[in-house]
C-alpha cells in the first residue's frame, strides 16, 4: 500500500487465519483474524504498532473490527496516529466510506460518549 504495512503470521506454528472449519458462533460469527503490523520510521519491527482485524459474518455481509496498538509505552503524545492509521486502511482499501465504522474505543472518539455499540 505504502509501504509501512507488513503481515504478520501467528507465529510457530501458525494457526492461520481461516477460522470457519471452527464454526465459531459466540461471541459472533468469526470467520477470519488477521495480524499486521504498521512502521514508522522511528519505530518499525518489533516496535511498530500492531493491528488486529476481525471478520465477522453479519447478515448477508460482514462485519469488520479493527484495532491497532502502540508498543512503545510513551506512545500518548503521538497526535492519534493509531486512529489515522486504521482511518488510512479504510479509506485507501474502500472498506467502508466514513459513516459506514463506529468507533466504540481510543482516539477519534468523543469524550464523555458511552462506548457501548449495538451492532443489530
């Protein structure tokens, strides 16, 4: 994409990524997880944000839950950069146009707005 994505595998062995032959049904219908991770040029590797996706059957579509992580500890005065890369992969990969995504926690989020999110 831009070059600072990487896929991550689940490590040895790796489980993969397919869950469906587990007929996962509660607390949904997963079928896929999906391990990346994002580089910036100060922190990369090992010390890069990890992002994690969830795909999950919803009606006749599905649904999609993203989250990224800093793995530098003192990551708080980084200007949201969490929220602006998972904003980045939407919009760049046309997964949901910006009143298609709910943010139920982390930055973007309104201060003081319940985190609680009804997903029909």
């Amino acid at each position: 994409m831009d070059g600072t994505f990487e896929y991550v595998t689940g490590g040895d062995p790796n489980p993969g990524d397919d869950l469906r032959p587990y007929n996962i049904s509660q607390p949904k219908p997963f079928q896929f997880i999906v391990q990346g991770r994002h580089n910036a040029p100060q922190y990369k590797g090992e010390n890069g944000d990890i992002l994690d996706f969830n795909i999950a059957a919803r009606g006749s579509g599905s649904s999609l839950r993203m989250f990224s992580l800093s793995r530098i500890h003192g990551a708080l005065g980084d200007g949201g950069q969490n929220f602006k890369t998972l904003s980045f992969l939407l919009k760049n990969t046309q997964l949901a146009t910006s009143t298609d995504f709910t943010i139920v926690h982390g930055c973007g989020k309104a201060l003081g707005v319940s985190t609680a999110v009804s997903e029909g």
